[in-house]
C-alpha cells in the first residue's frame, strides 16, 4: 500500500508551557507551528477540529487551515470535521473553495454532525432538528460539489433556484470527505453520495469497525457509486520512550476524557483502563516503533487507506507535543509505510 495517506489531527486544545495555560490566541498559534513542522517533515495531513468549547482554541477550521497554507508548501489542509448541521453549506463551500484558492489546492473539508452540540443554540439551532439538519445540509453541499447552478429545497433553510456560488476551484472539485462516529446510518449516507468515508474510532479495538466498513463498501455497490479508500483516526501522541509517552499524555488526557465523561454519564478514567486501551484498544502511545507497529497493524487489519493520529488531548505541555509532532513525522511515519509495504 505504497499510497498510505498518514496525517495528524488537533482540536487545538489548550496546552501548558511551564505549568500554565496558553491563551487561546497563543493556543492557535502553537497548532500553526505545529503544522509547518509536519509540513517540514512530509506528514501528509493536518486536520484541525471544530469546539466551541473552552477547552479548545479552534471554532474556525478554515481560518486556522489558512494561516497555515500561508507558511507551508504541500501538507493537505483538512477540517476534522467542520460541523456542517450548524452552518450554511454555502458558505462552508466558499470558505474552503477559498482555502483551497491559497493553498493551491490543498483543501480537504471533512464534514460531520460533530460530537458536541454547543454549536447549535449558539447558532440558533434546535436540537430536535439534529438528524433532518445533516441529512439536508450534506444533500445541498454534494449538488455545490459539481460546481454548477444550483436548485434545490428543503426545511432548513431557504431554497436555492438557479444560483451560482463562487469561488469555484480550480481543479472543478473540492476534496470532501464525511467523519462517521458508528452509526450504520451515517455510513449507508456517505456512501449513497459517493463520498469518502472517515471513520472516528476513539474507542476498543479497532476490529470491531470492520463491519462499518463492509457496510461502506456494499452500500457502495448497491447505489452505483464510487466506494473509496476509507481512512480513520484515532488518539495517540509519540514520545522518546513507551514510558515516557503514557507518563506525559495520562495525565492531560484523564481531565479531558472525565471532563467530558461526566456530561455523558461515562465513569472516571482509570489508570488500568487507560493502561488496557494504550495495549489492545485505540490508544497509539509509545515510542516511536510502539505506535508505528500498533498503527501498521490496524491499517493492515481494516484495509484503510488512511491513518491520522490526534496527537493532542487536554492541557499537555506544548513543548511535548511539538516533540510528537517531531517525532511522527520523522519516525513514525517513514516506519508505517515501511511495515505496510512489506
């Protein structure tokens, strides 16, 4: 699989320099350095997240992918995921058709309903609409996809007779993917409008998304359209040693994870069921062999095309994760394919 894409995700959570919080300002800075070094080191993408939440510095993927198309030269530019059920696929478009202008074609938008619901009354949005929202929103952005007058109607927003929507790319198509947490719905969906598939496996082993991706392929093939390399991501982070990387990403990653976990009915992290998900689940952390056999392997397993690493959890020392960051695309990367190949 010589075509292997590797890339590396963020939220932009707020890191740590000497035990104190970044600003959200210098939080977004440190994801734009952190992307011209992957750039350097020939890491095949960057997706930036969207929170709006205090714990996360990004709300504008495409504003972030900007600044970074500014100061690289080749690493795709990817949401991960621009929420697509609280914003105007209109503009969605116009924003990364917009980035894909100044990056020369780096763009990539990946859309999802998003794994938090503050964006919705933040912009107006009733969460009983949760399912028709998506549902509508993705069917009006793959008609923009084709570059042509639009027309269409729905629920959600006002109808379209007719209109033409610009910028249009260069290349007459802009790279768009869907993010897929689990649901059989939403995978049957991206497959019913061709789109590839990114699956968010955050969570146990794995294995146990391989009938998902069945299920892409055979959806697929039952609408007659096109079924794609499927990627996935999951957490991870990368240091000199196994130790040293579970040392310095347990204890961010637990305030996040029980942070998140008390809205959701989850119990506290414990260290044994931390300790179990880096072993056999999907957490890739450890020194730089550690994570590129784990991750070769679940490639290997699932035939994904596509592997990107979260590689930022929580208030973690930003200099860590500039290190991470350094050593995926330095070590880990290279090792993977290498694996893969053989």
């Amino acid at each position: 699989m010589t075509d292997l894409v590797l890339g590396l995700d963020t939220f932009g959570d707020v890191p740590e320099r000497s035990g104190v919080p970044l600003s959200h300002a210098a939080a977004i800075r440190q994801v734009v350095e952190e992307a011209v070094l992957a750039d350097e080191l020939g890491v095949d993408v960057i997706a930036v997240g969207e929170h709006h939440r205090p714990e996360y510095s990004i709300s504008a993927p495409e504003t972030v992918l900007a600044a970074i198309a500014a100061r690289t030269s080749r690493i795709r530019l990817a949401s991960g995921v621009t929420v697509l059920s609280s914003d105007d696929p209109v503009r969605v478009f116009q924003r990364f058709a917009t980035v894909d202008a100044v990056s020369q074609g780096r763009a990539q938008v990946i859309l999802g309903r998003g794994s938090f619901t503050e964006s919705f009354p933040l912009f107006g949005y009733d969460l009983s609409d949760y399912d028709v929202l998506f549902e509508e929103k993705l069917d009006l952005f793959v008609k923009l996809l084709d570059e042509k007058p639009v027309t269409w109607s729905g629920t959600t927003r006002a109808a379209l007779k007719d209109a033409e929507v610009f910028p249009r790319t260069e290349t007459g198509r802009l790279d768009t993917w869907v993010g897929v947490g689990g649901s059989p719905q939403s995978v049957v969906r991206t497959a019913r409008h061709g789109l590839p598939l990114m699956l968010a496996i955050i969570g146990g082993s794995p294995e146990r998304f391989g009938p998902y991706i069945d299920l892409y392929r055979q959806a697929a093939d039952r609408f007659g359209t096109v079924a794609h390399p499927v990627g996935m991501h999951s957490p991870g982070f990368v240091a000199d040693t196994d130790e040293e990387a579970k040392e310095l990403f347990y204890p961010a990653y637990k305030v996040i994870r029980d942070r998140i976990g008390a809205l959701r009915g989850w119990p506290p992290l414990s260290r044994a069921e931390f300790d179990a998900e880096v072993e056999s689940g999907s957490l890739y952390i450890g020194a730089p062999e550690t994570v590129a056999r784990k991750i070769a392997g679940a490639v290997k397993t699932l035939g994904v095309g596509r592997f990107d690493m979260v590689y930022s959890s929580g208030p973690q020392s930003a200099d860590a994760r500039m290190r991470a960051v350094e050593l995926f695309g330095a070590k880990v990367a290279p090792m993977v394919r290498d694996i893969v190949a053989g």
